[in-house]
C-alpha cells in the first residue's frame, strides 16, 4: 500500500478550499485514510514535493504513520520541507540523490502589547523543541544541535541527511530530476473569506426557483453570475499571493 505527501500540510477543515483553487494539499485525513486501508500492511510513504505547512497537522500525520502497526518506509523523492521534514522522521527511510530535506524554525504572526509578543516567542520556542524532537528521536542528535539546524533555513542534501542521520539511505532507484519552489500557504483571512463564499453558494442552490413569467425575447446578457464568481476567485488568488 502506498501513500503520497505532497503540496502543503494543511488541516482537515482548510483541505476543501486548497481544493477549490486548485493547490495540492496533505492532511491528517488523508493519511488516516491510507492508514485504515492498508489493514495492517506495510505502507509505502512517499514524499514528493511537500512545501510544509501547519505544524499541528504534521505533528498529527508524522505521529499516526510513527505509531503504525504495519510499518512505514518514507521515500523522499523531492522536497521534504519543514513540516514534511518532520513527517520524514516518521520510520526507516530512503531518499532520492537529488532530493532534499528544509529544516527551519517555527514561523507565526501575532499583535498586541509586549506582553503578547513575549507570549508569543515562548509558544514558538516551545513548538520548537517540539519540533526538534523528531530529529533527535530520528537521528540521536541533541536537541541543541537539532535546534542550531533550525536556525537558519537549512538546506540539506541526501549525503549529508545520512550523515546527519536524518534518513537512512540514499535511494538506488533511478534519480529524479527535482525543480522546487518554495511558497506559502493561503492566508487565514482568504481561506475564512472562501469558505463563507461556498457556504454562501451552496445555501443558494438549495432555494427553490421562483415561478418566472413569459417575458419578450430580448438580446442575449453576459452571465453575470460566472463573471462574478471569477472576479472574486481573481481577487482572493490577488489577495494570497501579495501576502
């Protein structure tokens, strides 16, 4: 049985508007799924192209495959990158010559006084450590020197993941060929705008049409109704990529 990670780690309620703009997403869901599927079987995990994302979602998805009866094998075959890299430190692994790992500190936003911002910086240094202890379980490293990877937004080969003992082997499978670009997810704001727009659209196809009396034949009109449903798709993309 064989699953993939790829997109962005996102959590089970944000999955359908990733879905509705076309952007290729992973959650706990998807695993769960896979998981209950494969009965007990070994599951083959591969990990092609995952930018990251939500840290609790990863932490989900590396903690069911981590706790699997049937066992895992993780294949990195692209990009693992921050919280796929965690996932990556879910079994026994193998990783493409051209592949690679991204490892980088934890990332929020936050407002308010200095006393929110102080609470702010421990929440992030504690998901931190708890970041860090995927490595070290994965590699026997010490969490000082997990977190100093952490640092900086580091970069790490096949060769040196290995050496890292952050993956066990380097695949013997053909290379693939891996041309990455790292982005972000969608903003909290245009996922809570979409999903009250199809919230809104699904409730309106519910409503019965009201009787329409014959009316003269007059020139055909521009379907208003697509048009305004494209400018907002337009407007909400605009909106997520100047975040």
């Amino acid at each position: 049985m064989a699953v993939e990670i790829k997109g962005y780690i996102v959590p089970d309620d944000d999955q359908q508007i990733y879905s509705w703009f076309g952007i290729g997403t992973t959650a706990p869901q998807n695993i769960r799924q896979a998981i209950a599927e494969a009965n007990g079987a070994p599951l083959d995990v591969e990990i092609s192209t995952c930018y990251g994302g939500d840290v609790f979602s990863g932490s989900t998805i590396y903690s069911a495959l981590r706790s699997y009866a049937g066992g895992v094998r993780i294949h990195i075959t692209g990009l693992a990158a921050s919280a796929a890299s965690v996932i990556a430190m879910a079994g026994p692994s193998d990783m493409s010559p051209t592949a690679q790992l991204m490892v980088h500190r934890v990332s929020s936003m936050a407002q308010g006084n200095y006393h929110a911002m102080d609470t702010s910086s421990a929440s992030l240094q504690e998901a931190d450590k708890s970041i860090a202890a995927a490595y070290v379980a994965k590699s026997g490293m010490s969490e000082k020197d997990a977190l100093k990877l952490m640092d900086n937004e580091t970069w790490i080969t096949a060769a040196h993941a290995v050496e890292l003992g952050l993956v066990d082997q380097i695949s013997d499978a053909a290379p693939q060929l891996v041309n990455v670009a790292y982005g972000l997810p969608l903003p909290r704001a245009v996922i809570e705008k979409t999903r009250a727009m199809l919230a809104e659209k699904k409730a309106g196809a519910g409503e019965k049409p009201k009787p329409v009396e014959p009316q003269p034949a007059a020139p055909p009109e521009p379907n208003t109704q697509a048009l305004a449903i494209a400018h907002a798709k337009l407007d909400l993309i605009e909106k997520s990529l100047n975040f």
